[in-house]
C-alpha cells in the first residue's frame, strides 16, 4: 500500500501544528508504509482575498482565509497534480483543509482535532467576531470535506460526536494523538522515580505547567493553586514553560522560557522538567486535543486539569490525572495535591497508571498503526 500524505504546511517541519503533521509522517515511514508526501502547498494564493480581511477589521471583524474557495481549489489542484504523477492507493490528509475540494478516485483518510462549527465558537483566539460569510464558508468547507473523505479520524470524542451531526456516523473515527518527546525508561523505572520523589520530598511539591497561552491555558489558576500548598506548609514551586510573562510573577514560580523541543537542547530540557516534576498542571479554558498530556503520562506525572473540549479522552479521572469542572477553583487543584501528597503508595499508583496510559494509548506508534488498518480497509473496500 502506498499512502498520499497531504499537509498545507510543511510536514518535514517539527514547528508545524503542534508537529502533528511530522509526528504522523515520521511513524507512518518507521511502520514500513510507502509514502508519497504531498506537502507543503503553495499558499500563496490567499494574498489574492487578503483584502476581505482588511475590509472585515475595518467593521471590527474577522476572517479566514484559508476557507475561500479560490484557495481550497488552489489545494486541490495541487494535490491532484502531484496524485497524477505520483500514484498512491489512498490519500491521508493533516486536517480536512486541503482536501475539502479534492476530486480523486482514491479513498481519502483526514486526521483532524476539531471542526469548525464547534471550533469557531469554542476558541477566542482570532476566531470570534467572524463575518457571516467567513461562518458560512467555514462550515461549507467542513461539510465539503467530510463528504469527501472515506474516514474523518479525530483526535477526540469531542470533536468526533461533532463531526457526526454532519456526516455520516459510520465514517468517524476517535484516533488520539500521542507524544512528541523521547521515551527511554521502563514501567519499572516509573515506580522508582514516583516513590523517590515522595521519600525525598516530604513536605515538597514541585508543579510543571507548559502552555504558550497564559491566560486560555490557566496560568492564573496553576499560580494560585502552587500558592495555597505554600500557604498550607507544603513548600511548593511552579516552573512554567512558555513565552515569559509581562507581569511580575511570584517567587514560587520559575519560568523556564520558551522550549524549542526540536533541537535536541530544548528536549533535554523538557525531559528534566517531566521527571523533576511531581504532577503537571493545566487548568486550561479551551483544549481540542492534549499532546502535553500524553507527555506527561509519559513521564508518569498525574495531570490536573479541566474537562474541557477533547481532554478528557488524554487525561482519565484517577487514571492518569483527575480533570475537574471548567468552573472549579484553584483550591480543588490544592487539595487534590494534598491529598495524592499524603498518601505516597496512592501516588506512586496514579504515577504508574499515567505511564500505562501513555503505552497503551497515547502515543503516536499506537495511533498511526491504526491509521494504516484504516487505510488498508479503505482500499480493500
């Protein structure tokens, strides 16, 4: 079987999409699939409607414009091209965008971590105040693109039982994404660290939070669950990856900075803040998918965070983390931690359980190969 894989942008590029698109290449060769790689596109045919957008801001709205449909032919054009001069038995698309106006005899398989009609209202970032016609192309090219596709797999149960009220249920698929940082340690390993960490740690804590969006991934709510365990005689410290902060922060907390975690520094780096951590904190607002949630269970760190979206299909209440209500306070997160804290072999438990979720599920070598039995389905079909 030869798989055509499709992704606007670059999928030989780490940085792109979370690295999603690189992550299903990259296992999809290590599992011995022939690939045709149909990436990057050329984009640059979304200048030609770069003017709606300046007319939208000027009204006080906002657009996409990768759902013209000038654009999405421009795609599929592309993609036609490349399938007539390079056959492959069934196509595999990074999301439903580039294949929304696709015609091609082969059946298409597109992996996604949301769609639109729920998306445009769920996230604030530059997806609110849209123009009618952007929610109608929007929705358009969703729909479009689910009609095409043989199978959709989404990332989540969320997103799939949306995708489901558009098209047929039978297509849909759940296929969580996995971890992006390198595993070298053991079940066996696991138990060691977690029982260390509490026989070391007494009346310690140690939280890691990594998000690039302080306000939507909860910052506010982790500092303030870090400072209710110090308050609580619990000496406790945050250490926070992403873009540093603007505003002063308190002394508990230590930023890390931005992590590159495509050069082998920035992995290093992450690395040592899973395994020095004792659980990983993300009290986010909005989440389609957990890819940090999958490398924290890789590391056997429980996670704390809120149900929200797609993340309660990466972290499973007394799992491998516990996901509270989005209106829950920062001292549900404090006394969670107390509690786990006082109780070391409950600790050690959960820390295990978290790293067997992360081999049975949520890792990408699982993933794809599921990936390739639904391709090969689809072209036994």
């Amino acid at each position: 079987m030869r798989i055509g894989f499709v992704s606007v942008e670059n999928a030989l590029d780490a940085t792109v999409w979370s690295g999603i698109p690189f992550q299903i290449l990259k296992h999809l060769r290590a599992q011995g699939v022939e690939v045709e790689v149909i990436s990057p596109l050329d984009t640059r045919l979304k200048y030609a409607v770069a003017p709606a957008r300046v007319f939208a801001s000027l009204q006080g709205k906002s657009l996409s414009l990768t759902h013209f449909p000038l654009v999405l032919r421009s795609y599929a054009r592309q993609i036609e091209s490349a399938l007539r001069k390079h056959p492959v038995d069934v196509v595999v698309s990074a999301g439903t965008i580039p294949i929304s106006r696709l015609q091609c005899r082969q059946p298409i398989v597109a992996w996604s971590d949301a769609v639109f009609h729920s998306f445009r209202s769920y996230y604030s970032e530059g997806l609110t105040n849209l123009t009618r016609g952007a929610i109608e192309r929007g929705e358009a090219q969703e729909a479009a693109a689910l009609s095409r596709c043989s199978i959709a797999a989404y990332a989540s149960n969320w997103a799939a039982d949306v995708a489901g009220r558009i098209t047929d249920t039978s297509k849909i698929r759940v296929l969580p994404f996995g971890s992006s940082i390198p595993v070298s340690h053991t079940a066996e390993d696991i138990a060691v660290m977690s029982k260390n960490k509490r026989a070391n740690r007494r009346n310690e804590c140690e939280l890691l939070f990594v998000g690039t969006n302080w306000e939507r991934k909860g910052g506010d709510v982790a500092v303030e669950t870090a400072r209710l365990l110090n308050e609580a005689g619990i000496k406790t410290v945050l250490r926070v990856v992403g873009p540093r902060q603007q505003k002063a922060l308190p002394g508990f907390v230590e930023s890390l900075g931005f992590i590159n975690k495509n050069s082998e520094e920035g992995v290093h780096c992450l690395i040592k803040a899973f395994q020095s951590a004792d659980f990983f904190i993300l009290p986010t607002k909005a989440e389609a998918a957990g890819i940090v949630f999958c490398e924290a269970s890789s590391y056997g760190l429980p996670s704390l965070t809120y149900a929200t979206g797609g993340v309660p299909d990466y972290v499973r209440d007394d799992v491998n983390g516990f996901c509270f209500a989005p209106e829950a306070p920062a001292s549900v997160f404090s006394t969670k931690i107390r509690e786990l804290l006082s109780n070391p072999p409950k600790y050690t438990a959960i820390s295990q359980r978290a790293f067997s979720e992360y081999q049975s599920r949520l890792n990408w070598e699982n993933s794809v190969r599921l990936l390739i039995q639904i391709c090969e389905d689809c072209v036994s079909a």
